[in-house]
C-alpha cells in the first residue's frame, strides 16, 4: 500500500513540475494596445459589432481591421476614447445616440418561443416552454437582440428612467463660458 500512495505521489509531483514549466515557456504573451483597447470597451459582450465579444472587437481594432465606430453599447464617447487612443478620426454624425435601454416583455403577446432566451448573453430572460417569459431589468444591458428575433413582437426597448442615482450633470461646453 505504501508503494502505491508513494508512486502516486512521485507522479503527482514529476507531472505538476511538467505542467509548471510548460506554463513558463509555452506562455502566449498579450498584445498590451487589445488590453487597452478592451478597457475602453463596455465590457457587455453583447456582439452588435458583429464580434463575438469586446476582446474579439479590440484585437481587430488594434489590427486595423474594424472601424471605431462599431461599438453599439459604448456611444459617442467610447467612440471618440477609441479615435483619440489609436490615433484616428471617426465620423460620428451618423451615429445615434440612444441612451441605456432595457427589453420588456409584453405578456400578452409571448408565445413562449424561447428564441429570445437563446439570444441573451446576459441571461436576463428567464422563462421556460410554451410559459411567459421576463426580463431581470438589473441584468439587461439593452443590446436588443431578444427585440429583433421576436416572431410575436411581445419585446420593447424602453429607456432607463433618469433617478437621482443614475443623472449626472453633463460638463459645459467650451464655447459656453463669457
């Protein structure tokens, strides 16, 4: 018996110390510019860019690959920080401003398709087979896929409401001051 819990452990140790070094020299070294580029990013991995999340989108921005005026979430100033960063001009007068938004779900209309579920990436909607369907507001970043896919039309985007936790008080233009 003790052969065996010995040889187990001689093993244990001999593999671990293999494992260890190949961390070391088989490591794959991050490109600091997608790091900084994916801090810029929301962060919500909702995929309107048409990358799969925020670190597929800044690879390609730091690449030269996409434009800067792809992220949906972010708005005009993720847009301008992602410019002023890699040193480019982006064209924001086609861009719309829409704020943050959350999906509702009218339960009246919800067949209970679960193709809304099958599209959030947040697991925001919660339901089951043929039974209503809702939305976790505090889970929902607006990204309005589950309101594109809806064969019954029973999703809205509604705005979030202003409350005192959630205003803030824009900075005065430069062109404002006497």
């Amino acid at each position: 018996m003790l052969i065996a819990v010995g040889s187990l452990a001689a093993m244990g140790v001999a593999l671990g110390g293999l494992l260890g070094l190949a961390a070391r020299y088989l490591s794959v070294e991050e490109d600091p510019l997608e790091l900084e580029l994916a801090g810029l990013l929301p962060g919500s991995q909702c995929g309107q860019c048409g990358y799969v999340g925020c670190s597929q989108y800044a690879a390609a921005l730091a690449h030269d690959h996409a434009p800067v005026t792809m992220c949906a979430p972010g708005g005009k100033s993720v847009i301008e920080a992602l410019a002023k960063r890699l040193g480019v001009s982006a064209d924001t007068s086609e861009h719309e401003e829409k704020g943050p938004e959350f999906a509702v779900i009218n339960e009246d209309l919800c067949i209970g398709c679960l193709r809304c579920i099958g599209e959030c990436s947040t697991d925001a909607i919660i339901g089951a087979v043929k039974s209503v369907h809702t939305v976790l507001t505090d889970n929902c970043h607006g990204c309005a896929k589950c309101f594109k896919i809806c064969p019954t039309e029973a999703i809205t985007m509604c705005k979030v409401p202003v409350t005192l936790s959630s205003w803030h008080w824009d900075k005065p233009h430069a062109d404002a001051q006497h």
